[in-house]
C-alpha cells in the first residue's frame, strides 16, 4: 500500500513534529480558542503525575482473635504465632464494598481539596465488587460521591489490584487525557470468607483505601510502576464457582464453592520471593539502592511474610510499615489504607523513596515507586 506508507514515512519533519507534540501536545488553528475557552488540551502529553490526597475507611465491627477462638478451633496464640493478626474490620450486613469505598474517597477527595466536579476518573481496585456482573462498583462510587464528570471502571488483580489500577490512572493523567483520578481499594472479603473453616476465616478483613492522583506532585510523585502474572499458579487461591467457568447453582452453593481457597504454605514461598524481587527490580530501574529506600509499604497479608521479605532484602523492619495486626489481610484495600496510615502517624517524611508491593491470586504481583 504506498499510500500508507507515504503517510507513515518518518521524514526529520515529522519526527521533530512528533518529538513537538509530545512535549507541547497538538496545537492547532483553533487550540488557542479552544483553551481560552476552558476546553482541555489534547492527550498524549506525558506528564509528572502525584498523590494529591489520601484516605481510607475501616468498618466499626472488630472481629477479634478471642472471638474466633468461639467460632473455629483456633487460639489467640495461634493466630498471633502464624500471621501476626489481632483483630480485623467487618462491614454490617447492609454495608457493600462500594460503601466502604465512598467513605475511604470521600475522605482523600477532603485531603486533596477537591470538589467532586474535579474527578474526571474513578478507578475501584477490588475482588468483591458489588455485582459479579454489572454494573461495576466504580459506577456506584461515581454516583455515591457525585463524581458528574467522571468516568468509571474496576479493576481485579487479586491482592495486587491496588497497584495495578494505580499504574493504569497514573498512565492516563501522564498522557493528559483524566486530569484527576481517584483510585480506591476496596473489600467486603467477609461476603466470601468460610467462617466455619479455620484455615482462612481467621486471615482476612474488610476496609478501604484512596488515593487522589493529578498533576502536582504535592504529596507524593510517582516514579514508576511493575506488574507481573503467572496465571499457572490459578489453583493456588480461588473462589471456585459464581463465574463463567463454574456459575452459581444450588449445589455449588451447598458445597462452599463460594468462599475464598487458598495453598497457604505454597502462597507464602512465592509472595516471599516475588516481595523481594519487585522491590529490588524498581530500585534498580532507578539507580537506587536498599539504602536509599526510605519506607517499604508491602501487602499485609501476614506478619511472617512481610518479615521474611525483609530479610531477604536486608531491610531492617524500621523501615517497614505493618499495620497486619489490627486490619488483617484486606487484599486490594491492604496497600492504600497502609498508606493512609502512615500518612497520618508521620511515618511519611518529606522527600522519602516509598515503595509499594503486593501479590496475590492470579498469581499476580506488582510494586510502585514514589518520591513523597
Ligand atoms: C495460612 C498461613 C497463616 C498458615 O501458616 P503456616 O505456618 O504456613 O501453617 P501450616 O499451613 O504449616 O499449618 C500448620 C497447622 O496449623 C493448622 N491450622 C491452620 N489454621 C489454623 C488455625 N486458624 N488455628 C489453629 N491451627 C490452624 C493446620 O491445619 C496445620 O495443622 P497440621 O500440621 O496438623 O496439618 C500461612 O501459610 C499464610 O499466611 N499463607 C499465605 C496466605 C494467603 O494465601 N493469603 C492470601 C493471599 S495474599
């Protein structure tokens, strides 16, 4: 087709044109109207993006390690020994994730300082939406939080949700096309928790966690992000029935075919090694050391594997944030409200590298760079 590729053909021209707009983005005729009029500059303009605010919600039900020891045949002892967990949050029966959410991006939508009308993107990270099928728990939140100008979508990484829809926003306000985005983590994991099965009903809780992303890199700037899947390692933590592969029926309703699986020695190995390893490829891709890291946020799925890690890592634990003990595993929730967190108890100075990390179902893992 030469045709084609005459249009395509890279001339020192074009290039320099190309090389224009990304720096400047497209400028037309009737741009300089357009933008004296309050339309938004066109797309594809790579940006510095940053944390404009934070927040983060935990229902007001504690589930605690001396309530659990009445449900299943378990021990305060045990529980403390195996993950480092106390206590966790549960939402009210009449409580969906998309609650939580509101609540958690009420909250940094406050911290940011911006009006609903500012929000021209709602991302919700979570495994449990409000609706298996439609519409997605972003919807809802848009709606909650009269986002009118915003669009909406989830995402579902398992436990690694939360960066992952992280790094899709920051990639869309980088290239100019969402000025501001508000990025939740959100669960109910109560709704598929077995609390008749001791191996998992003592792991996990429900909460959120937000962050506001824009232009000012205020608060925090984000550096960069890595995502990974081996989706051989599927088996390893499932809800077995409810989807497409095994829909919902009576019988998978009577064998407990909708409550959270999990290999627990087998996930522990792999998220020991994979914390580890992200970290190290992020730093590295920044010319960074372990020495330079300031605070490592990693997934709080047990006390055992962020230590493990660690160690791994030659991190001494000051450096690293925990906050296991009174929230439990929260899955895409875990990361933002550890964030929040250690936002406001001062643990997040001025200037400090941050990394986040997680890994979960799929399997999937992922980790964030940020300069606070
Ligand atoms: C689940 C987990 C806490 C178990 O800890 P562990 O040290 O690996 O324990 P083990 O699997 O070796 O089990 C030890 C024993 O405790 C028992 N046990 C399991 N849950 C128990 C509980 N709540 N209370 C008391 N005993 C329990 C097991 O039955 C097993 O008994 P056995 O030796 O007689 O067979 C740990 O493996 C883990 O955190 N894994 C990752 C969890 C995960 O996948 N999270 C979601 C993804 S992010």
């Amino acid at each position: 087709m030469p045709g084609r590729d005459r249009e395509f053909a890279a001339t020192p021209q074009t290039v320099k044109r190309h090389w224009a707009i990304l720096r400047n983005g497209h400028r037309s005729a009737a741009q300089p109207k357009a933008r004296r009029e309050g339309v938004r500059r066109s797309p594809f303009v790579v940006r510095q993006v940053g944390i404009l605010g934070c927040g983060s919600h935990l229902p007001e039900r504690l589930l605690t390690n001396v309530e659990l020891e009445r449900m299943v045949e378990t021990s305060d002892d045990w529980i403390v020994a195996r993950t480092g967990m106390k206590e966790r949050h549960l939402a009210a029966a009449g409580e969906a994730t998309s609650d939580l959410a509101t609540a958690a991006g009420r909250r940094a939508l406050a911290n940011a300082g911006l009006a609903p009308e500012d929000v021209d993107l709602v991302v919700v990270a979570t495994t449990t939406p409000d609706h298996y099928c439609s519409p997605s728990t972003a919807a809802i939140v848009q709606h909650k939080l009269g986002l009118t100008r915003a669009g909406a979508f989830d995402v579902n990484a398992a436990c690694t949700s939360f960066v992952t829809a992280l790094s899709a926003a920051h990639a869309m306000v980088a290239a100019g096309t969402v000025r501001n985005a508000l990025v939740i983590g959100a669960e109910k994991l109560s709704t598929v928790v077995d609390y008749t099965d001791r191996e998992t009903c003592v792991l996990f809780g429900d909460g959120a966690g937000a962050f506001v992303l824009g232009t000012d890199a205020a608060q925090g700037e984000l550096l960069d992000h890595l995502l990974g899947a081996d989706g051989s390692g599927a088996e390893l933590i499932q809800v077995p029935a409810g989807g497409s592969a095994s829909p919902a029926r009576a019988d998978t309703v009577t064998a407990s075919r909708h409550f959270i699986q999990l290999r627990g020695r087998q996930v522990f190995r792999f998220a020991v090694a994979k914390m580890a390893e992200v970290v190290e490829e992020l730093l590295v891709r920044h010319g960074a050391s372990l020495d330079d890291l300031d605070l490592l946020i990693p997934h709080q799925a047990n006390l055992r594997i962020i230590e493990a890690a660690a160690e791994r890592l030659r991190l001494p634990m000051e450096r690293v944030f925990v906050n296991v003990e009174r929230t439990g595993n929260t899955s895409a929730a875990s990361v933002p409200l550890a964030l929040d967190e250690a936002m406001q108890t001062g643990r997040l100075k001025k200037g400090a590298l941050v990394c986040l990390v997680a890994f979960g179902g799929g399997l999937t893992w992922g980790g964030s760079l940020l300069r606070w």
